[in-house]
C-alpha cells in the first residue's frame, strides 16, 4: 500500500482508477456494472468530478485486487492538498 500510495499521493484517485482499468482493458461500463454501480459514478471520479468515498473505494480495490485502503488513502491525500491550496 504505501508504494502506491507514496508513488501517487497527491493525485485524484481517480486518475489512477482511469489508468487501472485502461491498463487491464475494462471500459469503465462494464466496470461500473460489475460493482453494482452507475457508469456515470466511475466516469465522474475518473474525470476527477466527484470524491471517492470509502465504501466505493473498498469494492473498487477488492474488485481490482488492490491493497485495501489505498484508494482511500489518495482520496485523503488529494483532499488534504486541495485544502492546503
């Protein structure tokens, strides 16, 4: 976790999760289907229009076999540089 939390802090997550899934060649519908969500939901966090909250960023990271917690981590980080901003 710290790795990639260390490596993005700072960064919307995402931005990440956008990478992720073009990495792994999912489209963000398909993606949003598989976890119960909206595909607008994925869409605005990846465009970095709307904050991850923790529940989403747990089926996100167990879905994508992401150390728990990181994508919470990011999101508190990002908040936590806007707010110094």
């Amino acid at each position: 976790m710290s790795t990639l939390v260390e490596r993005y802090k700072g960064i919307h997550p995402g931005i990440i999760l956008e990478r992720l899934l073009s990495q792994k060649g999912i489209s963000q519908r398909s993606f949003a289907l598989s976890i119960g969500e909206y595909t607008q939901t994925i869409n605005a966090i990846t465009k970095g229009k709307r904050k991850l909250n923790t529940a989403l960023a747990l089926k996100i990271e167990k879905k994508l076999n992401i150390e728990e917690g990181s994508l919470a981590l990011l999101q508190t980080y990002f908040d936590i540089k806007e707010e110094k901003e």
